[in-house]
C-alpha cells in the first residue's frame, strides 16, 4: 500500500483520508437519516393508533372514544399490541436506511439490523374478532382460587376503668 516512492505514498495517504472522510460523512448521514424514522400504527378497528421514533418511544397515542365499550385491560393490551406493531416497522426503514447510506458495510449494516430486530420483534397478529385477549399471571398453584386471607388479630383485653395503676389483674410479668 505505502511503499517506498514518496510521492505515490503522499498520493496513497490522501486517496486513504478522503475514503475516511467520505465514510464518516456516510454514517453520520446514516445516523441522521435513522433518527429522523418514525413509524405509526393503528389497530385493526381503528380505536387506537400510536407513533414511535426510532429508538421505539412513543411520540404519538390517539384513542378514540370506542374505548369507552372496553375495559380497561382490554384497551391497556390494545394499546400495547399497536404500539408493538409501530415498534417492528420500524426495523425495516432502518434497514433501508443501512443499505442506502453505509451498505458497503454488510457487517456493521447486519449487526444493526439484527439488533433492532432483537428489541422490536414482530408481534402477535390481532384477533380478528376485534376484542383483546387478556392473560393474568398469578404465582403459586392454579388449583388456588384464592390466597387465604390473614386471620384477624385477637380481641383486646377490656381495660378495668376502676384503678389507673391497676394492671387489669394480670402479672405484666409473662
């Protein structure tokens, strides 16, 4: 690469530093461009629609008065499976955005896409029924339908209002 000819040398370092230059300006269009992503979905009966940025925040939530028939866990895993789906789009503008900016680095392009799709998974599709499926978790054995309740404290002992210093008739010794 360098050799022993100064001024090929000279020529190489400067081909070298503009190659630097030029992909640095790369990746900083690349991070620019993937900052700028967002991404926006609505659930399949259009009540909620949410917008993330790239890092998956929510930066947008619409809900419309729909929600108003629903309960509240019903709307809480509407709310969080469209919120999901916004999130998993947003893995296939980065990748593009990857490919037009820096994909001559198929490595670093890979282990970037890769990463997003490790935190932004595709979700569960909707139920088609329009309602929500709620799942509880409790700990301890499903035959338990119930924790035993606490068995309440004994009874105070009824204080004698007769003598002040009277110790109920009972030794405080025990």
């Amino acid at each position: 690469m360098f050799g022993l000819d100064g001024a090929r040398t000279e020529q190489e370092l400067e081909r070298w530093a503009a190659e630097v230059t030029a992909k640095a300006e790369r990746y900083q269009t690349m991070q620019q461009q993937v900052s700028a992503i967002s991404s926006t979905a609505a659930s399949s009966d259009g009540t909620v629609r949410v917008t993330v940025d790239s890092s998956g925040a929510v930066t947008g939530l619409e809900i419309s008065d729909r929600v108003r028939q629903m309960s509240g866990s019903e709307v809480a895993a509407l709310v969080l499976s469209t919120m999901r789906r916004a999130q998993a789009r947003i893995t296939d503008q980065v990748a593009e955005v990857m490919r037009s900016t820096v994909g001559d680095d198929a490595q670093t392009v890979r282990a970037v896409v890769d990463n997003y799709r490790q935190r932004f998974p595709e979700p569960e599709p909707e139920e088609s029924t329009g309602s929500v499926g709620v799942e509880e978790m409790r700990i301890g054995p499903e035959d338990e339908a119930e924790p035993p309740r606490p068995t309440p404290p004994p009874p105070g002992r009824r204080r004698d209002d007769g003598d002040d210093e009277d110790w109920g008739g009972d030794s405080f010794l025990r």
